[in-house]
C-alpha cells in the first residue's frame, strides 16, 4: 500500500486513516515503535473514562490479545470522534538521505511529521527527527 506514496501524500491518508479508525492502515504507514506511541497518546482520553482500558494500554506489548483488543476499543473511540481535520500546505524537508521531516498545517496550525525510509517505503517515524547520514 504505502510503498508508493510519497512522503507528502502520507500525512493526509495518515490522518484520515486515523481519524477513520481505519488502525490497519495505520500501522501500515509507520514504524512499530511509532505506531505504539501513537496507540499510547491517542488512547489516554479512553484511559482517564475507563480504568479497565487503562491498565490494557499499560500492558499494550505483554501479549497479541492485549494489542489486538486495545486497537479495537481505540479504533471505535476515534471512529467516534468524527474528527477530519484539515491538512494543507505540505512542504517536504530532507534531513538526511532516508529521512523527511515534513511539515502541513493541520487546521491552520504547524505541525510536523517524521518520516524514514525502511525497505524502500517512506514510513512515519517518530525518531527520524535528527539527521544521521
């Protein structure tokens, strides 16, 4: 899938996926520490409602079963956040030969997203922010 998206077309496919709850295509478009970061903070506003799902999103990586069904209670909860923001302005920055930093207003605010490159497919990364090659 995301093999052939370029580094300024996953940003806005990311967040409708997201915002989808569409948790698949999600993981598809990063690397896995950042997709379990992003289950992380995106799964606090269910966490502080409900004490069970907190204790799951502690142990998010002690078993499959935990994983699997803490994407799906956070995957309906962002479903149901009807959120679709908008992204414009893209501007894709180098920073190093496999990574981009790239940077979009999301609703008119600045944001910036980074992004390596892992067997050939350009993957949200959170930790590519620092140039290394």
């Amino acid at each position: 899938m995301n093999d052939t998206l370029e580094p300024e077309m996953i940003v806005p496919y990311y967040y409708h996926a997201l915002y989808s709850g569409d948790l698949s295509s999600v993981k598809r478009l990063m690397t896995h520490h950042s997709y379990v970061m992003t289950l992380e903070s995106f799964g606090l506003r269910l966490a502080f409602k409900n004490p069970q799902f907190k204790e799951m999103l502690s142990r998010l990586e002690e078993d499959n079963k935990t994983f699997d069904k803490v994407e799906r209670l956070l995957s309906a909860d962002l479903q149901a956040r009807r959120k679709n923001p908008e992204i414009s302005d893209i501007r894709i920055i180098d920073n190093g030969k496999s990574r981009r930093r790239v940077a979009y207003l999301e609703d008119g605010k600045e944001k910036k997203l980074y992004l390596s490159l892992n067997n050939s497919q350009w993957l949200i990364d959170y930790y590519a922010g620092c140039p290394i090659d």
